[in-house]
C-alpha cells in the first residue's frame, strides 16, 4: 500500500514537472491508451477541438450535397429529382429518435447530440464502403464522384474519432455501445445486382440521405458549440 | 433456327451473348438481324437525338441488297438507340455541375421552337388553333416579348407552371395556298428547304438559306407530320410514334443544336398526329414530350408552394386555378402526412390575413421528415394536388440587411478602386445558434446594366470587390441560401457604390511623365537615326556638288588651292581655257599687275590715267598672249583670231574709258568685247560691227583723252611722256586691226584696215613685235614656265612676216607657227628650226622684262 502511494505520488509529481513540457509541445491527437488519461488531451483545448470536429462535418456535408448532385446530373433522370426535395425516404438511420424541431432539438442535452452525432457516423461508414464499390460498378461513373466518395469516407473516420474525444472530454463517460442498434439497418446492402435504374435509385436515395444526415450532424455540432460558448439564446433549456 | 431465336432477345441480351465466344460474337453481328431490330424498334422509341438520327436510308424492306450487307446495323442501332445512347453523352465535368448549378439562378430566356411540316399545313383546322384552345394541354402564357425575325413570335406556353417555352408556325405558304392545296391534295413542298429540281420526291435537300437565320433564334424544332396520309406508320394506339425524321434534317441545319443536348421528343395529339421535335432549349432539355403533354393538373386547384423562412416554421399557398366554385374559405382544405405520423392531418392553421394559406409554426414543423400534402375538397373527396417535400429543402431565407460598403483602397492611377461589402444575416434565421448556415452571392453591376457580374459564394458577411472602375455607379445586392441548398431568398436592397474619380496628382503625373518620356525617347530615336544613317542623310539634305570634272587634274589640287599648278596644268590642257580664262587668272592677274600702275605714276594726271589705261591695256595684251597661247594649240586655226580679238577689244575699250573690264559701264563696247571674249565661236558679222566701233571709239577716245597733248588721234603727240611705248601701243592695235580684219575674213574688212593702217605703216607694225615677244615673255615668266617654251616661238614667227607680210600672210603664219608649236606639228621646217634661237635671242637681251613691261622705260629698252 505504501509502495503504491509512493508510486501515485512520484506520478503525480512526474506529471507536473512535466506540465510546462505538454504545454509547449503539441501531443498527437491520440486519447485512446488507456493510461493516458484525460489529461494527454488537454493539450488541444476542448474548443479547439470542437472546432475541428465542426469542420469536418461542414466539409462532410458540403461534399455529400456535391456528389448527391453528381450523382443526380449523371444518372437520375429529370422526374426523379424530385426525389430529393422529398429528401430520401427510406433511410436506414430513420428509426433513431433524432428530433426534428428547432424547439426539440434546444430541449436535447449535450450528451444526446453527441452520441446522436456519433451514432450517425458509426451508421455511415458501412453504407459508404457499400455505394464505393456500387459505384465502381457503374462504367461511366465519373472519377470526382468517385473520388468525393472516398473521401467523405476517410473523413467520417475521422470526425468519428473526433466525436469520441469529445464526448469523453465533456462528458467523462465512455461511448455507448450502440452498434447493435444499426444491424437491422444495415440489410439492404447486400450483394445482390439489382436493375440498372434500381440501383441508381437506390444509391441516389443513399445519397440523399447520407446528405440529410451530414445536415444534421453538422447543425448538432454547431448548436454544441453554440452551447458551449455559454451564449443565453443557446441555453434555453 | 438460331437466328430466329436471336429475333426474340432483347439486343441487350444478344451483346451479352455475343460476349461469351467468338463465334457468337460473329453470329450476333448479322446485319439483318440488326436491321430487323433497328426497323422494329425504332417506331417505339420515345426520342430520337440529333446525333442519333439514324443514317440508313429506310428502304422498308426486310431483305438486305449487297450495299447494305456492308452497312452495320448493330453499330448503328447502338448508337441510336435511347438505352444505349446514355454512354455516347458527354460525361460531364466537375465545373459543368457548377455551371449548370449557377445556371439555375439565371433567369433563362424562353426556349422557342418552330413548327413546321406537312402536318401543319394539311389539316382544315389549324393545329396551333388546336393547341391553342386545349388549355388542358398547355396552358397558354401568352404572346411572348421575343420576336424571331421573320416569323414573329409565336406563342408563349406554359409547362407545369414553371417552364415557358414558345411555338412559332412556319407555313410554307399563305393561308389561301394551303386550302387550294389541301382540297386539291397536292403536296406542297415546305420552302424552307431547297429540294431537287425537276423530281417529285419530297426529300429536301439541304435548308434555305434564309431560314439559317431563324435557326439560329430558335432552340429546337418540331416537325409535324401528317399521320392521316401516312398510314403505313400510323400506329395511334401506342402512345408515342415517331416518324422517322427526313434524313437530311438533322442538326446539321441548326447550330445551336450542335452543342446543346438535344432531346428529341415525340408524342401525339388525339388528333391522329404525329410530332417530332427536336428540343434543344435549356429549360426544357430533359422534359420529356411525354410530361409536356400529360394532362396537367396545375389546371385546376394546386398548390403553388411551400416554403420556409427560417427552417422552424413554413408555410404553404394554393390556388384554385379555373375552378371558381371553390374559392371560399373552406371549400379546398390542406392535410399533411409526416412520416412519423402516418394518419393525414389537416393543416394546423389557416391564416386569416391571407387567402389559400396553411401556416405550420414551430411545433409542427420538423426539419429532415417528410412532409407529404394534400389539396383537398373535403365534401367531394376529391384530392386536387399533392406534393412532398422536407422542410430544409424549401428554405428560402430572408434577405441579408444591413448591407453597406467601405473604400478599400483606390489604384494609383486613379482609375480602379476596391471596396468591401458588409452585410448582416436576415434576422430571421438563427445563424448564431448554428440552426441555419448560410452563404451569401454578392452581385453588382454597373448602374443600368443588364448583366450582374456575380461573386463565389461567401460565407462570412463580408466580400470584397476588386477592380471597379472610379468614373462608374455600381449597384451592389446580395442574397443568400442555406449552405448547400439550392434556394436563394429575395436579393437584399441595392446599394450603390461610386467613387468620384480623384483628379490627384497620381492621376496627372503618370500621363505627363509618360509624354516626357515619350519625348525624349523620340529624340533619342532621332539621333541614333541621324549618327547611324549619317551618310544617306547628308546625301539626302546635302547633296554633293558636282566635283569639277577636269580630266587629267586632280581634284585635290583645286581642294587645295594651289593655283600655280592648277594654273600650269591648265594651261597645258587647253581645252579648258575658256574657264581659266573667265575665273581665277583674271583677277590673279590683275594683282599681280597692280604694282605697275604704282611705278607709272610720275608726272601727271593724265599720265596716271594713262598709267591706268596702260595696266589695263597690258591685262589685255597678257591676255592676249595667253590666249594665243592657248588657242593655238587646241582649237582650230581660224578660230583663235576671234578670240584674240575679243581679248583686245576691252583692252582698248578700257583705255578709253579707264576701266576696262572691272566696270562695264561704258555702252557698247565692253559688252561686245565680253561677248566675244565669251563666245569664241561667235559669228565674223558680229565681230565686225564691234571692230568699227571700236576703232572709233578709240580713235575718239584717244581724242577725248589726250588730245591736249598730241591734238592728232594717232599722232605721236599722245605719247607724251612715253612716245615710244604709245607707239608700240598703236602699233599694237595695228596689228590687232590687220588681226581682227583677218578674223572677220572678208574682203570689206581686209581693205577697211588696209585703209586704217596709212599712218601707222608696216614698220609699226613689226615694232609691235617685240611689245607682243614681251609680253609673251612676260607672261611665260610670271605665269607659266612650262608654257614659255611654246610661247617665245611664237613670238618670233610672227616678227619676221609681219614688216613683210601684208596683214593676212602675216595671221596665217602666226596661225601655223601656233598651231606646229602647241600640237607638235611640223609644216614648214624652216620655222620651227628658227623658233627655237629667236627667243634666245631675245630672252638675255630682256632682263628686266617681266616687270617693266609697261614701263616707257623698258620699252625703250626693248626696242633698240
């Protein structure tokens, strides 16, 4: 007992003789390991970090509403586009209870935007991988679609590992362990080759989706940060 | 048995299994069966594109001549037909997605299309009447604004409320043609082609010229054909039959449908017609003719939007169209489904204030669901319009306020400046809470300009605008839309920008320092011209003065001004006498002979009148001698007496009247003896008169001058200090007389001075000689030594003959004995043998003869 009181302290004495170093240098984010606890990431301020996340997410949505219109101008024909203004109907990610309301969405607390957030990426990273390679199929898909594809998958990952930090520095808590809710959801993706037009219908509803939810990712960050910012017109709750 | 198995799969099927081997491979390719496909097919389809108009002349028959073995029918029915076509179309890019996107907020001007054909033209009632009237088709818009030339306008319609388009009728003939010809059937030919001369086939041969004009106003255009006198294609009861387009209309005739995607659409009229059209407008590219001419239900009770301001509430409008029984409140209601609640529900609130208006506030709108709703009159249950949408994608934001500008800087020229554009969010949408994200588009134009210049989006509320120009008023405004949407809200108020040009110093300096520049530059450029094109410009400016071209001289010696040797050089060349004579020697002569009058001016006025005369006369007589000397030798023998004569003439003439040659003030006779000195060549007739004259000019003058001492012209009583030399003087002018006489060369002036002689007598005349050897001798010392030689002989040849010898004997030897000396001849020998010991003679004796020719004294040293 001694021994391991000894152990904490030189610790503890270890880590501020060393405080001024972690200022200065700039620690990789990388808050995973287990014995680094939280303060390995307080070398990128909460804010900061907020920050990023939120980019990312505008970034996501901006080229998700590209491709979407892409995807639209290649293969959808002209009746269908209205398709979009219905935005998706079949989403898989629908059955989540994701507020609609600007009123709702004020009432949620951080914790549930959060995990919302990170429930929406973990959903999407399957279907992503999915409409890569069905596009791949496509002999005439243009390479920027494919391109943007591919990147809004590499950056799902990391807004992803983002939102995870983040929710372990506000919340103090570990993730939830939601993935079993998404496995019915993820059974449409199979690997059946559908029809022509079945398939762009399909993958153009993907993307409408996708799109509708990278809205709501990027507008739930953004009220977090608004929140944070301690303004009274975010705090309404 | 294969084939005709292959006659029943869809061509899509026969390219997969023409994949699996070769052979199949070869087997698929048939012609025939291609062409079965291709003529089977192609009445089916819906559209045909301008660069799918199929090539093949369409013989109608199933069975293949060897021509058309060649053709491939699969290539063929590949590239036209519509499933297939999809992989010919451009694929397009990442900036024409921005482009068509931006395209999309410009307001596109009306497509219009042309309608022509057989099927326009052979009906009794007009098919635009037709169209016109069937409002359950297309509704009509109106008469458009843009006028085609030629063919007016045409008539604006409408398509789902949304798109406008336009329909011009091309007839080819007027009204009344068009009924003779369809009561009498004869087939008119469209003059909008050119066709083949002398056939009756109807296949145009290319467009008319005209009319390439109005392809290039119209977008697309429709062909009507006539499916009443065409049966074999009629097939009205498929919905969509296309008549095969002429081949030679294609978009070949057309340029704009060479760039545009050209949608070709085919539908028909209850009306038993067939349309072809090929559409190439902006608007309605993709519209198929199938929408165009589904019935449109927008006719009647619809809605005519939904939107939102702010993404928390939105609202939605309806009208009753042409149904005027349900325009009381409550006779059309709205209900709306969400996907979370499946049940229709009726709209949660009318608005009072504004008529067929459904407001759904907060709580009842949800962004990212679905909203589906439903027009409907509740009593008749009947659903006139529905529509879905999600709330998000009917955002349409307010307009941003507040906007306002700062001068950013101006350019040093004065003439560009750039500002920077504030604005703020509407205050509507929560941009602070993160609830909506906005971007904003900046546009300006100059004041009264059509075309807005438009900036990139923006996201922040400020933007800069670079390079406007100082002299110009610009209008700015700016809008904005939820970022990554589509719709743009109202355009915020203009605000107008304008910087007065500064008139400063940066704007003036520029200018006059440039012109500065420019000067000087421009001088610069001069001079280098002048140094490095130095020689042409003095050629040019200065042009050179004929070099004296004396041949056998050189020029250096004139450019040097050594006379002596010009003047020996001359003398030997003697054919430029004249010159010398006229020139230089004249006046050198008369310098050199001023020191005479000098030492002659003893006694008297009279006497240094004489003195004067004297210098004159021995100018003359030096002349004289000179040129003899130069007669003699280079012109002909007849002609030197003229000369000498003329050379005496003013001599004497000067000493009457004391000057001369310097001034020629006296009448008559100087003039003369100018022209004779100067013409050499002049007429005997005229040297006559001149001698008369002469000689009483000098016999008067003699008188006028001297008369008070001699009182007698030729009396000795003249010579009144110096009898001798006056003597030798009028001895002198004897043998000038007999001289002159024998130049004349007549009779009458022979005997004349035959006459004159009387008292001078001959041995005057042989006095003369020595007077004549002096001066030659004078002359050859002071001027030309070389020439002495030549000189003396002469001299003393005509000593001797001239006592003896009458006057003319007397020439004629000295002419020979000139001649033989200057030319090297030899005639007589006798005299050349004496020339050479007279002078010598003569030379020893006269010492001081060159300078004191003209002294009496020295003349009476000569004559003893």
């Amino acid at each position: 007992m001694c021994v391991c009181v000894s152990s904490v302290l030189q610790v503890w004495l270890c880590c501020v003789s060393l405080w001024p170093c972690w200022l200065s240098h700039a620690v990789p984010l990388d808050c995973k390991d287990e014995t680094g606890s939280l303060a390995h990431c307080t070398s990128i301020s909460q804010e900061k970090l907020l920050d990023r996340v939120i980019q990312h997410a505008e970034l996501i949505y901006r080229v998700s509403e590209e491709s979407c219109t892409l995807f639209e101008e290649m293969f959808v024909p002209y009746p269908l586009h209205t398709l979009r203004n219905q935005g998706g109907n079949m989403c898989h990610t629908k059955p989540f209870p994701i507020p609609g309301s600007k009123s709702e969405i004020q009432q949620i607390s951080d914790k549930w935007l959060l995990h919302s957030v990170l429930m929406l990426v973990q959903s999407w990273m399957e279907p992503l991988m999915y409409l890569q390679t069905t596009l791949n199929r496509y002999d005439d898909a243009p390479d920027a679609l494919l391109n943007k594809t591919k990147w809004v998958s590499d950056k799902l990952l990391s807004l992803e590992q983002g939102v995870v930090v983040l929710i372990r520095k506000m919340l103090d808590e570990g993730i939830l362990t939601s993935s079993s809710i998404f496995e019915h959801a993820l059974n449409p993706y199979d690997e059946q080759s559908p029809e022509m037009l079945e398939s762009v219908l399909r993958d153009y509803n993907l993307l409408i989706c996708f799109k509708k939810d990278a809205h709501k990712m990027e507008t739930f960050l953004k009220l977090l940060k608004c929140r944070q910012s301690n303004k009274l017109s975010c705090l309404s709750y | 048995m294969q084939f005709l198995i292959m006659t029943f799969l869809s061509p899509q099927d026969l390219c997969r299994l023409g994949g699996t081997s070769t052979y199949w491979r070869s087997m698929v390719r048939d012609p025939v069966l291609w062409k079965y496909f291709l003529f089977r097919d192609m009445p089916l389809w819906r559209s045909v594109d301008h660069l799918s108009v199929p090539q093949v002349k369409l013989t109608g028959s199933a069975v293949l001549d060897d021509s058309e073995m060649q053709f491939d029918y699969m290539a063929e029915y590949l590239r036209v037909c519509p499933a297939c076509r999809n992989q010919w179309r451009h694929q397009p890019r990442a900036f024409e997605s921005v482009t068509s996107f931006f395209q999309s907020f410009v307001p596109v001007s009306e497509p219009q299309f042309a309608m022509f054909g057989p099927g326009l033209e052979q009906l009794e009632v007009s098919l635009m009447n037709t169209i016109m009237y069937s409002p359950h088709i297309l509704p009509i818009a109106g008469i458009p604004q843009r006028q085609i030339d030629g063919i007016g306008s045409g008539i604006s319609f409408k398509y789902k409320d949304q798109h406008r388009f336009n329909i011009a009728t091309l007839y080819s003939t007027n009204r009344t043609e068009r009924e003779r010809a369809r009561l009498e059937h004869l087939n008119l030919r469209s003059k909008l082609f050119v066709y083949e001369e002398d056939s009756e086939s109807n296949i145009p041969l290319s467009i008319n010229p005209m009319f390439n004009q109005v392809c290039q106003a119209v977008n697309g255009f429709i062909f009507v054909a006539n499916a009443e006198t065409e049966r074999e294609r009629q097939q009205t009861d498929v919905g969509y039959i296309a008549r095969p387009l002429p081949i030679s209309f294609s978009s070949a005739y057309c340029p704009t449908l060479g760039w545009e995607m050209a949608e070709a659409m085919a539908y028909s009229l209850s009306l038993s017609l067939l349309y072809l059209g090929l559409l190439c407008g902006n608007g309605l590219v993709s519209a198929r003719g199938s929408e165009l001419f589904t019935p449109d239900p927008s006719r009647g009770p619809h809605f005519t939007g939904c939107r939102s301001r702010e993404q928390e509430t939105f609202r939605c409008w309806w009208s009753t169209g042409t149904f005027q029984n349900l325009t009381e409140p409550g006779a059309l209601r709205v209900f709306y489904q969400t996907k979370n609640a499946l049940e229709w529900q009726e709209c949660p609130d009318y608005t009072r204030t504004v008529e067929n208006e459904c407001y759904f506030n907060k709580t009842f709108t949800h962004i990212w669901t679905s909203y589906c709703i439903q027009l409907r009159s509740v009593p008749q249950n009947i659903t006139y319009d529905d529509t879905c949408f999600t709330v998000e994608n009917i955002v349409h934001p307010d307009p941003p306020i507040g906007l306002n500008w700062t001068l950013l800087n101006v350019s040093r020229s004065g003439l560009h400046f750039d500002v920077l554009v504030r604005w703020a969010p509407p205050p509507s949408a929560d941009v602070q809470m993160g609830w909506m994200s906005l971007v904003y588009q900046v546009q300006y134009r100059v004041k009264n300009a059509s075309h807005w210049e438009m900036l990139d989006l923006e996201s922040g509320t400020q933007q800069s605008l670079y390079g406007l120009h100082t002299d110009k008023e610009y209008e700015v405004r700016v809008r904005c839309k939820m970022l990554a949407f589509d719709n743009f809200g109202e355009f915020s108020d203009s605000i107008f920008v304008h910087v007065a040009q500064i008139p400063s110093k940066e704007s003036t300096f520029p200018t006059t320092l440039v012109l500065i520049f420019g000067v000087i530059g421009v001088v610069i450029l001069l001079v280098l011209l002048i140094f490095s094109q130095q020689q042409r410009l003095m050629v040019i400016f200065l042009p050179p003065i004929p070099a004296p071209k004396i041949k056998g001289i050189d020029p250096e010696l004139l450019k040097n001004g050594k006379l002596d040797q010009l003047n020996s050089l001359l003398s030997s060349q003697d054919m430029y006498k004249p010159d010398f004579y006229h020139e230089d020697p004249w006046v050198e002569f008369i310098q050199l002979d001023l020191d005479d009058p000098a030492e002659k001016n003893e006694s008297s006025d009279t006497q240094h009148l004489l003195g004067l005369s004297r210098s004159g006369s021995s100018h003359v007589l030096n002349f004289k001698s000179d040129d003899d000397s130069g007669r003699a030798s280079c012109y002909d023998p007849e002609l030197p007496n003229p000369e000498d004569l003329a050379s005496l003439l003013p001599a004497h003439s000067g000493r009457g009247e004391n000057h001369p040659l310097v001034s020629s003030s006296s009448p008559s006779i100087p003039d003369l003896g100018i022209q004779q000195t100067s013409e050499v060549e002049e007429t005997p007739i005229q040297t006559q008169p001149a001698v008369h004259s002469w000689v009483n000019m000098d016999f008067y003058a003699q008188v006028s001058d001297f008369t008070p001492a001699g009182g007698v012209v030729l009396s000795p009583g003249q010579l009144n200090s110096s009898p001798e030399k006056k003597k030798e003087e009028e001895n002198e002018k004897k043998i000038q007389l007999q001289l002159l006489s024998d130049g004349a060369y007549t009779s009458e002036n022979t005997a004349r001075q035959l006459d004159v002689p009387p008292s001078p007598g001959p041995e005057q005349g042989y006095h003369a000689f020595p007077t004549q050897a002096v001066e030659g001798n004078l002359w050859n010392g002071e001027y030309l030594v070389s020439a002495g030689d030549s000189q003396t002989p002469y001299l003393l040849p005509e000593a001797p003959p001239a006592p003896t010898l009458p006057p003319v004997s007397d020439y004629t030897v000295v002419q020979e004995v000139d001649a033989q000396h200057s030319l090297l001849l030899n005639p007589p020998s006798s005299q050349p043998a004496l020339c050479p010991h007279t002078p010598n003679k003569h030379l020893p004796a006269m010492p001081t003869m060159p300078m004191g020719y003209l002294t009496p004294d020295l003349l009476g040293n000569l004559n003893p």
